[in-house]
C-alpha cells in the first residue's frame, strides 16, 4: 500500500506558495529533508561541479512502492499530511508535496528506490518535467535521487548561479549543519573525488562538533541546555494584561492546563565572549530539527549577550530548541526557513535567559594562546584607546612594539600572524539563505575525524573514514576554569605598571588593570542609574563644551539621560554648554574628552537608538574615563582590592567593549612548557 495521495485543492491553497528551487544547495536540501522525514539513519550525498552538474543523495530510509514513486512527482502529493488540521501540527521536514515536481520540471531526475516491504525496487527517470522512463528493478532498500544538469532547459536561472565553489560551499555549509543537528545518522559528503565530510554516528552533539569543526573550536563554546514548562499548547499567547484567571480556569476546564502543557527545550552552544564575529552568518538555529532563521531567535541572543560583547559584533550559536508541534508554524515561507512561534514571547524570552545563564555560569577564563588569537574581528571604533598589543598603543612604544613577548617551550606570546579563532569557525556561509557563504570545502576534511574513542568503540564496519592521524586528543577531563577562582588570587606585582601579575592554585594569572577595573565600574555605574543614584562630584571651574552640530541633536536626544548619570550641564549660548557636575571618577581633563567621544559614537549610529543601550553606552563611557589607567602603579593592597571586586562582577571575563580582562596560564600549560607532561 503506498503512503503518499494527493492533496485536496482547499489544503494544497493553504500552504505557503512559492518557488523552492533556487540553486544547487536549496535542492539539496529539499532531498535532504526527504532522506530525514523517511527515517534514514545514513545518507551519502556527493556532487559534482558544485551541484550544478551533479547532486545524488542515497539513503536508507523507508522508500517508496512503485506507485509513490510515481506519485511523489505529482503537485501537492505528499505522505506527510492530509488535512489542513494537520497543516496546524507538522512534525516532518517536508509537507508541501511540491519539492519533488519542482526539482525534476528543472533537471534530469533519476529516481531509484525500494521500499522495504517489496522484492524489487523502481527506477523513474524525467528530463524537465517529462518521464522518460519506469522500470522495475532489483534495488536495495532505501532511495537514491540523481539530479543532473539543474536548469539546463530554463538558461535564464542557470546564469544566476554563483561559481561552483559559492555554490559548494553552500552545499558544505548545508550538510554540515544537518549532521550537527543529527548526530545519531551517519552523513557523508563527497565532491568529486574529494571526501568534504564523514560524520559517522556519534553519542552527541559535543562529539559532533569536535567530529566537525575539532577540538579548537569545541573548546570555544559553552554548552548549554535549559527547559521551561510550557502551558496552552498550541494556542496563540494573549498579551499579559489581557490574560484574566478565568483563562487560567478556561485551561482547567479544557484539559488544556497545566495537564495538556508541555515544554520547550532547548540545548546546544554559545561561543566565548571572544569570539566575535562581523555579522550573523555564524548563528544556527534549528527548531523541532529544522534549520531556520528567525528575527525573534537572533534577537533573543544578542539581548543574551548585551554588554557581554559588543554592540557591533556577534557570537558563534549552534542552538537547538524543541517545542511542541503545535506551537510552531511552519507554513509560513515556501523554502521552510521560516517559523512563527505562537507564543514568541515565552520563547524569546526562554532563550534569552537560559543562554544568559549559560554565559554568567561558565565565567571562562580566556587561556594565553587562546586569547592571543582570539582579538576581536569586531568594530575598534569602540575601543580607540587601549589596545595593549597593538604597535600603535601608547603601552609599547618604540620599535620593539609589538610582537615582544615570548617564552620557552614553544609557547608564545606573540601577536600571532595566524587566523584568529573566530576567523578559523567554519559556521560561515549558512544554507541558501545568505549569498556569501565562504567555506573553504577542504577545511571540514581536515576537521572530519571521529573522535578517537568512538573509533575504537562502535564499530561502523565499511565505513571509510578519513586519516585521523593529526586529530588531536580530545581532553575530556581539563576542568573548565571559571572565575570564581579570582577571590583567592595573590597579586604579585606589575608588570609595566599595567598587568597585574597574580597566582593562585589554579595558575599564574595576567589581570589587565585598566579593563578589570574598567569592568567593576561599569556593572557599578548601571546598578547605581537603576536606583537613580550614580555618584557625582562638582567641576572646580564649568567645563565649556563647543558642539558641532550633530552633537547637538544627540545632545538634545540624551541629555536627559546623561543627567541620570551624574551630569550637570546647561546651554551656554547657541552652540556650547557648560558642564558643572560631572560623575565621581572622570577627572575634570577627561570630562570633556569623555562627551565628544559618546555624542560621536552615538551620531554615527545608524539604527534608533534605545534607552537601553543609551545607557550601556554611557555606564561604559564613564567605566572607562574612570578607570585606573595603564602604566600606573598599584599597592598591593590596591591590587588585592580590584582582584576581589572584579570576582564579585557578573562577566568578569571581558570588559563592557569586549575584551578579556584576564588571562590565565594554567598549570597545565606551566608543565607542558617545562616539558614535565
Ligand atoms: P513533501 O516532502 O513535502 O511531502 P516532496 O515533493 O519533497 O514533498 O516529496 C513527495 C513525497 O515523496 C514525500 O511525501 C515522500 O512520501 C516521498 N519521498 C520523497 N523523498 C523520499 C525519500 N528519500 N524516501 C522516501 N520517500 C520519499
Ligand atoms: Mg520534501
């Protein structure tokens, strides 16, 4: 008995039109989820000339009777739902009915396949749209769709797409993606004769993204998981004024209540504070398995990761969240990347503060080598003035500027000429939604190695797996450091008058004294504007301040704001003002500096500016005005003070622009350096 039937008109109107096939990797993905939604637990993709001229995916999933694989080419035939009830609850990748019959109108298409319940299996061939053949035919099990020569009969679509290497990478980036969500299924993906990734099945998404990306990367991320009940399933959330107890009786009643509730997880990894990245491309979200994009999602980490990193730059996320079916939509976009939760509220702020929580919990410590590499690919506008490493800081000066620190065992210090950490992430590129994806195909190769206990462990008997000979050991057991620690730090002194040098059980540690401080100030400035009560101290003599005039506007727009942070000031004449009261810290020398740099900053802001991040902006303006300066002396019991209230900050890791405040050398790296393990 065949499983797939043709949708009724009503329902087949009700799905979310448009056309599916774009470039190589939209149909890959298409099969993609098809292998998925069959229950194939291996899938062996490989393509040729970047798709365009080759793409076959072979599966083992549960395959089609004669009679499915004709009819899965048939507009709006589909085994996956039936009436527009089930449009409500989708829990399979695919439910259009259309990707079939679209992908074969615009190539030639050979399908093979068996179903595991009859003897033989059926080949059907159609060239743009049209069969050309069906034949019986001793088949294993499972399927296997050959898409050869995509938009050889429409040449206007076929000169749209990109080089064979855009449109591979894209390719990579997709499959890629789909085996981190998946790591139970085994995926492989070949291009040509080149091996790009062999995932086998691994216990999890960790050993999946080591099996991946490796262990540099892994050891960039946290891992975090979180679940939250969730109640009225499948029903559109009413805004909290609007919500009366007799809701709450009405889900009683319904059985909907707390009985019908269920949850909403979610699990996966954020990158370090570090690691900053340009724009959005290394942020993957799945929802329910299914890889999507999404506005309230995105929007939810960057609130996450607020005055953790900077406003200009984003993290690394791999984040997976399971919901109930009926609280996603996912009829809303014809490729399916889009999903509407019906209750965005309770889901944007979920994520929000479990991956928050996640953040403040782990509190890493960025380690010597890591850290070298890892300067921020964010914005400097932030930053103009305290870039300890680089040749123009006023730290070092001189020829010996910057590369100037080195030391034995072939650990250095030294501004390193490689890529930097983010640069190495290979999340970039992302499925057939961005236009610049940029993974250099032979970088998962490299990468591909399964984790070296698993090898020995499950066997994969026929399974070729590329030499893992320079896989490194994964070191299950290294405990995360986490800066709680610095309570029990014992400075030593200073190094230039501006790095704290300090020890404790777990290392020798480097405390960069302005940004610590910069920090401790910072979280300071923001506790005391929630009370209203920043400290502030009079100016001696009024500071005139001459404005141009897109100061002004800003000025005009944040004043009222800036007086809430300890300032004073009135107009002076048409184009100045004079400051009088300035907050407690900011030398009268840098009160003038401090202005002009924020109502610059904030002038060339393009999006609105919101209260929040008004005040952010401000609390760190005067953080870092305020702060103890580099090249500055320090008591040890100065030292002693700054290490204990740094401990005590939320996000001691990283100062309100991004930067790491500490740096440890563990005893770890101590030994290895003398050559004692
Ligand atoms: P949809 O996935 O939306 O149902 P498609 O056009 O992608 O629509 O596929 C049509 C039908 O063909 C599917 O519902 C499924 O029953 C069948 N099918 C497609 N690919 C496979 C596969 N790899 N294994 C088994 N069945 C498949
Ligand atoms: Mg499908």
């Amino acid at each position: 008995m065949g499983r797939i039937h043709v949708l009724s008109e009503t329902v087949a109107n009700q799905i979310a039109a448009g056309e599916v096939v774009e470039r190589p990797a939209s149909v890959l993905k298409e099969m993609l989820e098809n292998s998925l939604d069959a229950g194939a637990t291996r899938i062996r993709i490989s393509v040729e000339a970047g798709g365009k001229k080759l793409m076959q995916i072979t599966d083992n999933g549960w395959g089609m009777v004669r009679d499915d694989a004709l009819l899965a080419f048939e507009r709006h035939a589909t085994s996956k739902i039936r009436n527009a009830e089930d449009l409500l609850r989708v829990a399979t990748l695919g439910f259009r009915g259309e990707a079939l019959p679209s992908i074969a109108s615009v190539s030639r298409l050979r399908l093979e396949t068996r179903a595991k319940e009859e003897s033989s299996g059926t080949i059907v061939e159609i060239n743009g749209g049209k069969i050309a053949r069906v034949d019986e035919a001793g088949l294993p099990a499972g399927t296997s769709i050959a898409v050869r020569d995509l938009f050889f009969n429409v040449p206007a679509r076929k000169k749209f797409l990109k080089s064979e290497s855009t449109e591979l990478s894209h390719i990579a980036s997709l499959v890629t993606h789909y085996a981190l969500a998946h790591p139970d299924k085994h995926f492989e993906l070949h291009s040509a004769a080149n091996a790009m990734l062999v995932a086998p099945p691994v216990g999890g998404h960790r050993e999946r993204v080591y099996q991946v990306f490796g262990k540099q990367t892994l050891d960039q991320l946290i891992p975090m998981a979180a679940r939250q009940v969730l109640e009225r399933i499948g029903l559109p959330q009413p805004p909290p004024w609007r919500r009366t107890e007799k809701d709450d009786d009405d889900d009683q009643e319904s059985g909907r209540g707390p009985s019908a509730s269920g949850e909403m997880r979610v699990h996966g990894f954020v990158s370090k504070p570090e690691i900053q990245k340009l724009n959005r491309n290394s942020i993957f979200v799945f929802v329910n398995g299914r890889l999507i994009r999404d506005r309230l999602v995105q929007h939810a980490l960057i609130e996450a990761y607020r005055n953790i990193i900077p406003p200009t730059v984003y993290p690394v996320v791999l984040l997976f969240l399971e919901l109930p079916a009926a609280e996603v939509d996912v009829n809303v976009h014809p490729s399916k990347t889009e999903v509407r939760f019906r209750q965005p509220t309770a889901m944007h702020d979920f994520v929000r503060d479990s991956v928050r929580a996640a953040l403040i919990e782990a509190r890493p410590v960025p380690r010597f080598v890591t850290e070298m590499r890892a300067r921020a690919t964010g914005s400097r506008a932030l930053t103009p003035r305290a870039e300890p490493w680089a040749p123009s800081s006023r730290l070092v000066s001189g020829p010996e500027a910057a590369p100037q620190f080195e030391s034995a065992g072939g650990f250095s210090l030294e501004a390193t000429l490689e890529p930097t950490v983010a640069e190495r992430f290979q999340f970039e590129g992302g499925i057939a939604l961005e236009a610049d994806a940029a993974v250099p195909p032979a970088r998962v190769v490299e990468k591909s190695s399964p984790l070296p206990e698993l090898e020995r462990g499950e066997g994969n008997p026929g399974l070729r797996v590329p030499d893992s000979g320079c896989a490194p050991a994964l070191e299950v057991n290294e405990p995360e450091p986490t800066l709680s620690a610095l309570g029990t730090l014992r400075p030593l002194g200073q190094i230039r008058n501006s790095f704290i040098l300090a020890v404790n059980e777990d290392g020798l540690w480097i405390i960069d004294q302005h940004v610590a401080h910069e920090r401790v100030l910072f979280e300071r400035v923001l506790q005391q504007r929630a009370v209203e009560r920043v400290e502030s101290q009079r100016l001696l003599m009024p500071l005139l301040l001459e404005l141009s005039p897109a100061q002004q506007a800003v000025f005009a727009e944040i004043s009222d704001e800036l007086e809430r942070n300890g300032f004073e000031s009135e107009p002076f004449g048409a184009r100045s003002v004079a400051v009088k009261v300035a907050p407690a810290g900011v030398g009268a020398a840098e009160v003038e500096h401090m202005l002009h740099e924020l109502l610059d900053q904030f002038s060339r802001e393009e999006q609105a500016l919101n209260l929040e991040k008004i005040r952010a902006r401000i609390a760190a303006s005067i953080a870092c005005h305020a702060a103890i300066k580099v090249n500055m002396p320090l008591e040890r019991n100065k030292m002693e003070w700054l290490l204990a209230e740094l401990a005590k900050t939320e996000h001691p890791m990283s100062c309100p622009h991004g930067r790491p405040v500490v740096l440890r050398y563990s005893v770890k790296d101590i030994q290895k350096a003398f050559k004692r393990i």
